[in-house]
C-alpha cells in the first residue's frame, strides 16, 4: 500500500540509501572480531548516523502518506455515497407537458419532492415549428408560491426541424408544504405558409409540489406535549398583607394633605381678579407697547377686543363671537347697560369699525379719545358694579 505514494524521484533515492547502508554496515564476522565495536563509549562513523536519519525520515513520510491515503480514501468514498444520493434525487422530477398545435410546452421541477432548504430548479421548455414566432413569458419576481433566485436562457436549440427555446429558474420554497406553481401562459404567433396568421396562447398546467421541512418526520407536534398544570395555590401572609394596606392608606392620606395645603396656599396668596381689573391691564399694556404707533389697525382691533372680553367676563354675552350690530342688538334687547352706556357703547365701536373695516385713518387725537372712552366705560362699569360698590 506504502509503495503506492512513493514517486519515482522518491524510489530511487531510497534505492540509493539503501545502497550506502549495505556498502558501510560491517559484516558479522569482523563485528565479532572487532571488540572494540562492543565497546560503551565506542562511536559509530558519521557516514552510519546520517544513514539512519535518512532511513528514519523515510519511514515517517511513508506513514505520512499511508495516512493521508486511508483518510483520503474514506472521504472520496463518503463523497460518492452523497454524490449518489443527489443524483438519485435529481434524477426524481415532477413534469406536465401541454401541447397546442405547432408549440408543445414542458414545466419540469427538480427534485420531485424537495426539502425546504433546497432550491428546486424549474425549467421551462418550449418547442415549435418553423414559422411560429413565440413570444417568452417576462422574468418576475416570483412563481406561485416560489420565490425566483435565479434565472437563465440557454442558447436557443434546434431539434428534429423544431425550435427549442428553454428559460430555467432556480427557485425557493416559502414555506413547507404543498405549494403550487401557477399556470404558465405563452403567447405564440402562427405565421406558417398554412398557418392562420393570428395570435394564439397556450397554457401550462399548474404544478402542485410538495416541500418538506427539514426535520422531515422527527417535526415536533404540539400534540405531543403535556397538558398544563394544575394552579398552585400560594400560601397567604394576613400580617403581610394589613401591612401594605396601611401603608398605602398612609401614603394616601399624606398625598390628600400635602394638595391641599397647595392649594390652600395659592388660594390665599393669590386674589382672583375682577373682570374691570383684567380689562385696565390689558388696556395698559396696549397703550405700553405703542401699537397705535407702528399699525393702528391692529391697535384698534386690540382695544375692541379689551372692551369686548371685559363685557363678556362681566355679563356672560359672547361679546368677542359677534359683529357689532348683532352685539348692539343684544345688549339693547337684554337692556344690560343703561341707556347712555348703551350710547357710549355704540359710538366707540361704530369709531372703531371705521379704522379697522372702512381704512380710515384716524388723527393722534382721535386715537387718545378712543383710549380714554374704553377706559371711561370700565371705570363707570367698576363703580357701577355690585362687587365694588359693596
């Protein structure tokens, strides 16, 4: 067996160790001779030392080799036992075969019966006569329950007169099970001399494949586990138990008092104020800004707007939702304002709406009446008013 990894470069060299080793070893009789070869401290010449390395060296490549050959060995046969198995479950194929005509179509998937690591490969195989031009299905992006991978055209073939036109697609299975690779349509022209000239379509039949997990029958069933089990029920601690319902009345109870006296506070720090006090800052801001300065208009709209916001604070009318003749109206029907407030009322809006609606453009005069009829108005109305006059 060794003899079969020693080449020939190998074989001669040993040949000629060997050759070296029979021309120094001493013979028996001059070894028995020589007493002082059996001497202890006696030395065999350096030609004998390197002989025996070169031998030595040479016995471990051939164990080398020897192993090498036995684990290859092993391996090839390993391989074509597996080699063996793919081929016999590529040759296994799931086909139809449809025919219409001049154009015959074939759908083979390869294997049969596919694991769902596997890539099945699906070939598709057209044949025609001449004169029949084919058009090819187009390339999408799945087939039926298929994912495509991969796709190729070989060369377009000619096969006993016909015209072979194959497209092959390597595919992957989405999950395990039946899955079913839909009806392939081709559409085919008939342009023989004795042909109809029209367009035809012919269609595969759909294709039914059966993939297998990976697991293939040792698949765990859910029916194979136990049933659940029965409720243990927990010991129950009373003591612990009062313990964190008091605790948390407690932190209830201290939660109630710490909002309370919050709110306490702020109620007695802080006074609510009156309508006729929110209308004076409102209107002392307006006039601290100098709006009437840089757009009178918007200055305008802002003080009409104080006088209508007071108005609505201190009598409950929406006052800043409706025009000035419907709030005119209303306050005269509800007769809420005496009759020369009434008055008042209506000359500074109807003032007002000629700055903002009619583009009057009023004088620094008229801007500093207008001021003060809106301040007039809310210091008649606080004098007026039953909070104050108390």
């Amino acid at each position: 067996m060794t003899s079969a990894f020693i080449s020939a470069d190998q074989g001669s060299e040993i040949s000629e160790i060997l050759k070296t080793l029979r021309q120094t070893m001493p013979d028996r009789s001059r070894l028995k001779s020589n007493k002082r070869l059996l001497e202890p401290d006696y030395r065999p010449p350096v030609v004998s030392r390197r002989l025996a390395f070169a031998l030595r060296r040479v016995s471990e490549i051939q164990f080398a080799l020897t192993l090498v050959f036995i684990l290859t060995a092993g391996c090839d046969r390993q391989a074509d036992h597996l080699n063996a198995d793919r081929e016999v479950d590529a040759s296994a194929s799931l086909s139809t075969e449809v025919e219409r005509g001049p154009v015959k179509v074939t759908v083979e998937v390869s294997p049969e019966k596919p694991r769902l690591s596997d890539e099945p490969r699906l070939t598709l195989t057209i044949r025609s006569e001449p004169g029949v031009r084919i058009e090819k299905p187009p390339f999408g992006q799945a087939m039926g329950d298929f994912v495509i991978r991969d796709f190729h055209e070989p060369v377009p073939d000619v096969d006993g007169g016909a015209e072979v036109i194959q497209q092959v697609y390597t595919l992957e299975p989405t999950r395990a099970g039946k899955l079913t690779i839909a009806p392939i349509v081709i559409r085919f022209h008939d342009e023989r001399d004795n042909g109809d000239k029209q367009e035809h379509t012919i269609e595969s039949e759909a294709l039914t494949v059966e993939v297998s997990s990976i697991f293939g029958d040792d698949v765990p069933s859910l029916a194979d586990l136990r049933p659940a089990a029965d409720p243990v029920e927990l010991p129950v601690n009373y003591a612990s138990n009062w313990l964190w319902i008091c605790a948390g009345i407690g932190a209830l109870l201290v939660a109630a008092i710490v909002v309370w006296r919050i709110r306490r506070g702020r109620t007695l720090g802080e006074r609510q104020l009156s309508p006729q006090e929110l209308a004076e800052l409102e209107l002392g801001r307006i006039v601290e800004n100098k709006l009437a300065e840089s757009d009178v208009k918007a200055f305008y709209v802002e003080l009409t707007a104080v006088v209508r916001r007071y108005i609505e604070r201190s009598t409950g009318v929406n006052a800043p939702d409706l025009t000035t003749e419907e709030f005119l109206r209303q306050i005269v029907d509800d007769a809420i304002f005496a009759d020369d407030e009434q008055v008042r009322l209506r000359s500074f809006l109807e003032a007002a709406d000629l700055v903002k609606f009619a583009a009057f453009e009023p004088e620094a005069s008229d801007i500093k009446s207008s001021i003060e009829r809106a301040r007039m108005f809310i210091q008649l109305q606080r004098e007026t008013s039953p909070e104050f006059a108390a």
